[in-house]
C-alpha cells in the first residue's frame, strides 16, 4: 500500500519536473503592431517556434515609447517587434537596446539595418507618408486633386487640409523632417508657412487625418499609406496620393531589450523576424518590406512607393527633434486657435 | 458613605477608559486608510513631482577633447568650456535642455570638415559624462579616437539637476501657458452649465410628484456609464462637417469649444446629479412647516431653506465639475481641435514626446484647482449644519400640478439630450461607413479582429469592475465615517481630508505613470503587484477615491453628531452604531458609491492605459485603441458593449437597492 503511494508519488513528481523542463519560454514583447496583424504574426511565428510563447503588450508607437522609457530602471520587456525605428533610436541613445546581429540580417536592405556593428535594431517594413484625398467631397467643392506637396500651398485648399501635430504624433514629426530634407533647411520653413495657411486641423494622431478624409470630415488629409489602404478597401471614396517630390518614412523595427534574462528565445525570435517567411508575412499589409525581392504588391496601394521614399536620415531627424519641434511649435502651434 | 464614593469612582473612569478604545480604535482605523492612500497616491505622486524639478542641462566641463594635425601629432586636451568660453560657440542660455537634448560636438570647432585627415579624441572628464556616436550611447573617461566623419555624429548629452527651470521654460512659452487660460475657461463654462442642469434635474427628482422619477433617474446616469470618449465620436456624427444636424450650429465648429463644453456637459452631469441629489435627499419637513407657518413665499423658502441645506453638496458639484473637465483629456484630444488645454499638453509631451518633465510640471500646474478646491471645501464645512438631528422629521413633496409639469419639462430636456448622444453612438456603431455607406451591419461588433484583446479584456473589465466596486466602497465609506465622526485629532483629519480631495484633481495618465515610477522601482516592497490585476484595482480605487467621499460626506454630514454621545452614554461601542444606525442611513449613499466605482472602472482609460499587461487587458482601453487606429465604428461598438453592461449592472444595483432600501429606509416615509 504503503509503495503504492509512493510510486504514485514519484511518478507525480517526474511528471510535474518533466513538465517543468519542457515548459516553453515566454517572451514578453512590446509592440505597436496593429492587432488583427498580431494575431497571425504570433501564429506565423509559433508554426516554427512552438516552445517560445510571446505575451504582447501592444499600444499605440507614443505610449509603448514612453512606457519603455518609464520602465527605464527596471525594463518589463524582453523584446521589441515592431515599434517605429525612430522610436528605437531614442531607446538606443538611452542605450537600453542589446546590439545583435540576427541571422540573415545582412539579407536586408541596407537602409532596414541600424548602421553599427553589431546593430542594435533590425527592419522590417516601412510605411510612407501620403495624402489621401476625399474625391467626392473634392467633387462637390470643385477641387482638383493635388500632385505634389508644393500643391498643398494653393489657395483653392485653405480650410480644406488636416495634418498630424508633430508635437504630439510620430508621423507628423515625419512629415516634417522629410519636409526639411527634401526642401531644406530654409525653403522647408517657407513650404510650412504657406501650408500653415491652408492647413484647418492639426490632429494628435498620425491616421487621423487619413481617417477625417474618409469620413468627408475634410478633403485631404496628410497621413500615411497603408492606413490609408485600409480605408478604400472599406469602402471610402478616397484617393492615395503619393507627392511627386518624393515622401518621408520610417519603419517597424524590432530590437532586444538590454538587460533581458531570456537572451535565447529573444536572439530565436529577432532571427526569425528578419527571415523570408517572416518578410511574407509583413507583406500581407506592407508594400515596402526589408527584404529585397519578395514584396508583392498590395491592394489599393500604389505600385512605386518605393521608389518614391526619400533617403532618410533617421540620425539626423533623431538629433534635431527638440530643435525642430520648438521651431513648429513656436511658428504655428501659438497661432492655431480656432477660427471663429 | 465613604464606601459609595469609592466604588463609584473606579465606574466613572471605567468609562472614559471605554471611550478611549472606541477612539483609539477609530484613530487606528483611519490612519490605515490614510496609509493606504499615502502609498497608493501622495508616494507616486511625489515621484513624478520630482521629475518637474529635474532638469536637464548640457556641463561642458565633463568633455575634453584632443586633436590631431595631418601628422597625427595631438594637441593638449581641453575642456568643451574652455573652448566655449574663447569661441562663445554656444550661448549659457542655449545649454538648458530636457530629458532628449543633444549638441554637436562639431560646435565648439568652427574649422570643423568631415573631410579633413584630422583627427578627433574625446572622453568624459567623470565616469557618468554621456555623449552619443552615431546614436550609441558612450560615457566613461576614457579617450575615444574618431576620424573626422565620425566626429560628426558626436552628440553631447545633458546631465541631471534640480532646479526650477523647467517652469521658467514653461512659463516663457506662449504656447504652453495659454492653455492654462483656456482650460479654466472651459471648465468653468462647463461647470455653470453642468451644475445648473443637475441641480434643477436633482430638485425634480427630490423635491416634486412628477412621474417617472426611477425613469429619469436611470437616464441621469447613462453617461457615467460609457468612456468619456464617446459624446466626442457622437457629437462629430451630429455635427462635424458631415453631420446630421450640422446647421443647428450656424457655420460655429463643433471642434473646439464648443464641443469640450458640450461634451464635459455630458459626461460630467451625473457625477454633479450624484452629489445634490444626496444633498437634497434628506431634508427636515419641519424647516419647511416653519416657513409655511411664518408665511414665507415659495421663492422665498427656496433661497432660506433648500439652498442653505444643500450649498454643501453645490459647491462641492462644483468642484468636481470643474477639475473632471480640467482633468479630462479623451474628449479634448477627439473634438478640441487647435484649442490646447492642459491635459491635452501633458499628452503632448508625455506620449508625442516622452518629455516627462514638462508633462510633470503641467500636473503640477493642473493641482492648483484642486488645492484651492481643498481650502473652498474646509471653509465651507466649518459651516455646515446637520440637517437631520435626531428629531428630525424626513420631508415629503405634496403634488403641485403646475411646479411637477415644469420639473417634467426641465428632466425631459436632459433626458432627450443624453439619449440623443447614446442613440447616435448606437447609429455609429451599425452604419457600414459613415457616411457614405449607411447600410446597418453587425460587423463592427466582431472584436476578436481587433486591438485589445475581445472578450479576454471584457472578461477583465468586469473583474476589475466587482473588485474595484466591493474593495473601494469599504475603503472609502470607512474612511470618510472615521474622518466625518471622529472627535479631535484635527490636523489628522485635516491631512487626510486632504489626501481624499487629491485624486479627483490628478490626471489619470499622470496617476498612471506615477505608478510606473514608483512601483517599477525593484527597491519597492511592492513591486510584485507590478502588472497584475492589484495594481489596476488599486489605481482605480484611489483614481476615484473623491467623488465617493465626498458622497459619503455628504451623506454622514446630515447625521446629526449626537448619535454619538448618546450610543457612547449608552454604552454602546461605535461599531455597533455603525453598523445598526450609519450604515442602513447611509445606505443609499453606499451604494451609490459602489456602482458609482464598477461603472467607472469599466469606462476609465487614461490611468490604467500605462498598467495594464498581457493578462489584464481591459475592454475600455480597447476602445481607445480602436479610435487611435482609426477604427471609430467598432470603437463605438465596444464602447456600447461597456454600455450595456455597466446598464445591466446598474439595473441589478436597482432592484438590489430597492429591496434593501425598503427595509432600511422605512423611517423616512410618515
């Protein structure tokens, strides 16, 4: 009897140590993913991967920021996937990011690897920014669509433009810095007086305004391109246009978060984000992903938005973003009272 | 005889000695309540003012630099301030910065070429002296050798110190400081509005016969129970440039405002309901009886007798009208347009720019209102009288066919303007795509493909709602009896008075990252609760810890003190009153409280956003996910979702409250 229960015992305790050891790891990763793609990228991930379990915390790119760098002294992360590049740089110059260089890295494009060796971040699609134009709102008030960012200045547009605050979105510090590139220094403060003049609302998020042009809310509507994608598939009588002279852009990145007790499983995971099938699976939403050949196009996108992407200097826009925001705040934010 | 004198003194002592441990008791009580609240509010809250005070600021003395000429032959080393101080490269008031702030390192050599064979040394003069190459975060004092194209990328990086620069820089930007301005004139305009409504709408359902009185009374409280978010999606639909009643408005945008106001007029009207409808719940028939027998004019009865009664719970309506719409920051973020408010700021700063020192010091500047609100309410208490002594007679409204029409009247305006809010959202919630496609669907209802985590967070949601709802109540109706009856101990009272003032006036994203500051600190004993479903219920509870004090303030104002001394001359001990006269009296008030706490932590966003991890997921921080992504329609959906819910839990807390209502509250009725 007495055996019997022992035995029972150990076989117990076999089996609870046995589970113990094959237990899977898991990864807790902070991302700005938008959730019906994390789904099907957890799963895509864990078709390869099934002992590494990812626990997301998600939110939008300004709050994961600032609750990475809140978390700064004691980081609650192990890894990050998929948060824009520019908000990887700051945690980088905060050096809270691990360099490594995942395997097949250098399969990238270039311009999708951080710069130092080993890196400390790795791409894995852009997104670009765009206008979307409402056409049959358009329609009513007899507006042609605009070609470039320099038609946004026309005066047939005054009231009819909104834009994201660079203050407080990523994506409208992006417009701004790749304004500032594209026309310089000087003639890109002049490009944004006039487009001050014309420009109704400044929102405090980057799809909004893409999102006001869909719902007629205003004509045209500065944003970017796969939000605006999402729109027309919906249904939305807008047109994606991508400005002549060339658009700003970023990325989502993934980088491993210093000081992490699961190194493995998070290298296991940044070298399964940078591979083929990972690439793919980036592509379902993304027309521009970081590995070269294996984008196909996407629905209601245009096909060169590549090519249109200007060479971002994303250190520059990095170092200068307190200069650049003051500067826009003090020219146009004091002023933008509503109009009554 | 001698002998009797000496048995009946050791009797009288026995006594005060009883009275001592009743106070002891009270006294021990409240300081664990206050503990409670110095953990969970004034130790994060001190944290993050702290960071008001850091300041950040470029010390040229910590770098040193060496070049080379062509040969490779290296000057003397000197510092970045002596090479500022001959070159004046960078002017003393260009070196105050914030957290972000870089400087090239290119400055301080105006001969400076990427192209040039020279060559380039830096290090830090102290270990902790931190600059960047190529974004890579260097310190230490050791000498580092860059080519010239590297030099480039060398940024300086700020050290910390404390000081007050950040208010000067805050008080010298226009931008920043016109906000102030803005901010209390919205809340203000919205506070006479509000507590305007409410007071008439609380006066009808307390004070005449009009019918249905439980009708209006479930409406009044629709708007607690949806996120604040939601009368800004409705009022867009309405009368945004494509709304439905867009010319009501007369070419004057809703974005703006307007809208704030109109919007803070919603959500904020049953929280000020709450508070005169408790205030203006109990009131003496025989002040009424006296001032029909001295002949006094209705109008004349209303100015002497039901606003004096009721000036307690008026202006503390006010108070919590005014900081909830200073302190609100959903609906100025969707429908405020270009019209900057404080809390809208501290969201610029602190998620635009992760500057969370100048998100810190515009807090800072949001307590004001609550600190003079503090000193108002303490002036205001020391003049209030109970209303309900111990021989009071409860006040009954006889029929007035002509006062009952206007008072149904004046509900049935409020009602039609909150419904018409809710039923717009509904319509949002089943249009295919406003407003082109007005065809209904169901699709926006299917979660599961969107941000948030579906019924997983709803299931969460409703848990933290119960925990919040049983846990606070006890806390807060506790608190508040130990503070409103317990004798002496003043500047105790006065400090946790304080302490439960306090939250109605902190933003709940500041909250929420005070909490990150303080209880992601591994030197903090808590810091196990850290991203579990505790640390949400105790964030919720003390975020909302003052509209349920003053709640039971108000309604432990209107017993009469002498209960006390009479149960304590009875012998009774003070929880045996407490739980046979206080609670079943109050008991309204209580449970007023504790739906007032589930329906808020089904709906509230701002602070939990920061704190919520992978297992607890809320359905409210699903809504605001869904309208950042752009996804208004099933944003709507869920915030429905948490409306019907919060309606189904309001309705049980209904019948509930009538069933004990009817046992307790039987003294009222003659």
């Amino acid at each position: 009897m007495n055996q019997k229960k022992n035995f029972v015992l150990a076989a117990v305790a076999t089996m609870l140590l046995s589970s113990a050891a094959w237990a899977e790891t898991e990864l807790t990763v902070y991302t700005a993913i938008e959730a019906e793609d994390l789904k099907r990228y957890a799963e895509t991930f864990n078709q390869d991967h099934p002992d590494i379990k990812l626990n997301f915390i998600r939110d939008s790119t300004g709050v994961i920021t600032a609750k990475l760098l809140a978390e700064k002294d004691n980081p609650q992360a192990d890894v990050v996937w998929g948060l824009a590049a520019t908000s990887l740089l700051v945690l980088k110059s905060e050096g809270m990011l691990e360099a490594y260089a995942p395997k097949g890295a250098d399969q990238l494009k270039p311009n999708f690897v951080d710069t130092d060796t080993p890196p400390s971040w790795v791409g894995m699609d852009a997104w670009a920014a765009s206008i979307c134009f409402n056409t049959v709102e358009g329609g009513k008030l007899g507006l042609t669509a605009p070609k470039s960012w320099k038609d946004l200045t026309k005066p047939e547009y005054k009231g009819h433009v909104v834009m994201p605050n660079p203050a407080s979105s990523g994506t409208g510090y992006l417009d701004v810095s790749s304004w500032l590139q594209l026309f310089g220094e000087k003639d890109g403060w002049t490009y944004m007086d006039g487009l001050h003049q014309n420009v109704a609302a400044y929102t405090h998020s980057g799809s909004k305004p893409c999102k006001m042009a869909a719902a007629g809310e205003t004509v045209i509507g500065i944003s970017f391109e796969f939000r605006a994608a999402k729109s027309k598939a919906e249904g939305a009588p807008i047109d994606i246009i991508i400005p002549e002279e060339g658009i700003g852009w970023d990325m989502e990145a993934s980088a491993i978060v210093a000081g992490t007790a699961k190194e493995e499983a998070a290298k296991t995971l940044l070298d399964w984000s940078v591979s083929k099938k990972a690439n793919e699976m980036y592509n379902v939403g993304y027309a521009v992903v970081a590995m070269p050949g294996v984008a196909k196009p996407v629905p209601h996108l245009p096909a060169d938005i590549e090519g249109k992407m200007i060479k971002n200097d994303f250190e520059w826009a990095a170092n200068n973003r307190n200069t650049i925001l003051e500067e826009w705040t003090k020219r146009y934010d004091s002023k933008s009272e509503p109009k009554s | 005889m001698a002998m009797t004198i000496d048995t009946a003194l050791p009797v009288g002592r026995a006594l005060r000695l009883r009275l001592d441990r009743d106070e002891l008791i009270k006294r021990g009580l409240m300081v664990v309540i206050a503990l409670y609240l110095v953990v969970a509010l004034a130790a994060p809250l001190a944290i993050m003012l702290s960071k008001s005070f850091s300041t950040y600021s470029f010390d040229l003395a910590r770098f040193e630099f060496q070049v080379s000429d062509k040969d490779g032959n290296w000057s003397k080393p000197t510092t970045a301030e002596a090479l500022n101080k001959a070159l004046n490269a960078v002017p003393p008031a260009k070196l105050g910065t914030n957290s972000d702030g870089r400087l090239q390192a290119t400055s301080f050599f105006p001969d400076f070429s990427f192209r040039s064979p020279v060559k380039y040394k830096i290090r830090g003069t102290t270990t902790d002296a931190a600059y960047l190459v190529g974004l890579k975060l260097q310190s230490g004092t050791k000498w580092q050798e860059l080519t010239s194209n590297d030099f480039r990328r060398v940024m300086l990086r700020p050290s910390r110190a404390l000081g007050l620069e950040n208010y000067v820089a805050y008080f010298s930007t226009p931008t920043l400081f016109r906000s102030i301005e803005n901010s209390v004139f919205i809340a203000f305009i919205s506070t006479i509005v509000t507590v305007g409504l409410a007071f008439g709408f609380a006066y009808a359902l307390n004070r005449s016969c009009m019918r249905f009185k439980d009708a209006f009374k479930l409406v009044a409280m629709v708007p607690i129970l949806v996120p604040s978010l939601l009368p800004g999606i409705a009022l867009i639909y309405l009368f945004g440039n494509q709304g439905l009643l867009k010319d009501l408005l007369m070419g004057v945008p809703i974005y703006g405002p307007l809208g704030i106001v109109v919007g803070s007029v919603f959500f904020a009207f049953p929280h000020a309901m709450l508070i005169i409808s408790t205030a203006l719940a109990i009131s003496d028939q025989r002040h009424y009886e006296a001032a029909a027998s001295l002949r006094a004019s209705s109008w004349r009865t209303f100015w002497t007798v039901t606003i004096p009664g009721a000036r307690y719970g008026l202006i503390s309506a006010a108070f919590v009208v005014f900081t909830l719409v200073i302190t609100d920051f959903g609906l100025p973020k969707v429908i405020g347009g270009q019209y900057n408010v404080l809390a809208v700021d501290i969201y610029k700063q602190v998620i635009g720019q992760q500057n969370f020192e100048m998100g810190a010091v515009v807090s800072v500047i949001l307590l004001v209102p609550a600190i003079a609100a503090f000193i108002v309410d303490r002036m205001v208490t020391k003049k209030q009288v109970a209303l309900l002594s111990a021989r009071s007679v409860p006040y009954q409204p006889n029929p007035n066919r002509g006062f009952d029409t206007l008072c149904f009247a004046w509900c049935s305006l409020v009602a039609i303007f909150i419904l018409g809010i809710m039923v717009t959202s509904q319509f949002a919630a089943l249009v295919k795509l406003w407003p082109y496609d007005l065809s209904l669907s169901l699709k926006h209802f299917a979660f599961d493909r969107m941000d948030g985590g579906g019924w997983g967070s709803y299931y969460n949601s409703i848990r933290l709602a119960a925990l919040t709802a049983v846990i606070g109540t006890v806390i807060i109706f506790v608190g508040a009896y130990m503070v409103e009856k317990t004798d002496g101990f003043r500047s105790g009272r006065t400090a946790f008075q304080f302490l439960a003032m306090l939250p109605m006036a902190v933003p709940g994203m500041v909250l929420g990252l005070a909490y990150i500051f303080f209880f992601n600190d591994p030197a903090n004993p808590l810091h196990a609760i850290y991203g579990t479903m505790t640390i949400l219920v105790v964030c919720t509870i003390t975020h909302f810890y003052t509209v349920g004090h003053l709640t039971a303030l108000t309604a432990l104002k209107q017993i009469d003190q002498e209960f006390e001394p009479v149960a304590a001359s009875l012998k009774q001990p003070f929880y045996k009153l407490f739980a046979r006269v206080t609670v079943p009296v109050c008991l309204p008030a209580i449970l007023d409280i504790s739906i007032y706490m589930f329906v808020n932590a089904m709906t509230t966003v701002s602070a939990v956003v920061f704190l919520y991890s992978k297992d607890t997921t809320l359905a409210s921080v699903a809504v605001l996910n869904m309208d950042d992504a752009g996804d208004v329609a099933p944003a709507a959906a869920m915030a429905m979702m948490i409306f019907y819910t919060n309606a189904a839990a309001r309705l049980i807390h209904m019948f509930l409250s009538k069933a004990l209502i009817k046992r307790t509250q039987a003294w009222r009725m003659r």
